[in-house]
C-alpha cells in the first residue's frame, strides 16, 4: 500500500453534452491499494457523509502525488463507501492513474 500526503481531492462528473460537475474536498491523506483485483484508495480526513451528500455521482477523483510531482486522475467504480469515521473508500475501475506532469507544462 502506497501513502500520500496530499491537501485536497478533486471528485468529477462528466456528462453528454458537456456538463461537468465537481467538488474539491481538504483531506490529509491518500493511501492507494493498487492491486489489479480491485484497486481502492482511501482518503482520510473526509466523512462519508461529506460525499454521500453529493446530489450526482463521481466517475473520477484526482490528487497531487507530491513525491512524484504528478497529478493523478482515476475513474471510479461504483460507490464509496465510508471507512472509520474520517475516511472513505473509492473503488477505482484500474489500477493504473491518468498521470499530468505538475508545474509549468
């Protein structure tokens, strides 16, 4: 399991024709189990309820990976779910992120 340090959290919608939804959450950390089976992340300092209260439903999340300097995107899969009382668990479609070089391009 790979830990990040990391402020924020960016949750996505997209939609046909365009719409676009989304919502930055504070969070303090990001800890990625990317095992091929069924990679999850969980993100501490969040409430389950925080993101239960969303009136859409996420397809991507992203996050700053400081300790490579990269910007990392993941789609979604199904549901999060809530894992103590400051974490929530997303389940991802792959293991593998869309990855953005961070600073000037």
């Amino acid at each position: 399991m790979l830990t990040t340090v990391t402020g924020s959290l960016l949750l996505e919608a997209s939609y046909f024709g365009g719409s676009h939804e989304e919502i930055r959450f504070p969070c303090e950390a990001i800890e990625m189990d990317l095992n091929l089976a069924r990679p999850t992340l969980v993100v501490r300092g969040i409430a389950a309820h925080q993101v239960g209260a969303l009136k859409w439903t996420p397809d991507r999340i992203s996050f700053e990976v400081p300790e490579v300097a990269q910007l990392w995107t993941f789609k979604l899969r199904g549901q999060s779910a809530g894992n103590g009382p400051r974490a929530v668990r997303f389940v991802l479609a792959s293991a593998f992120p869309f990855s953005n070089p961070l600073g000037d391009p």
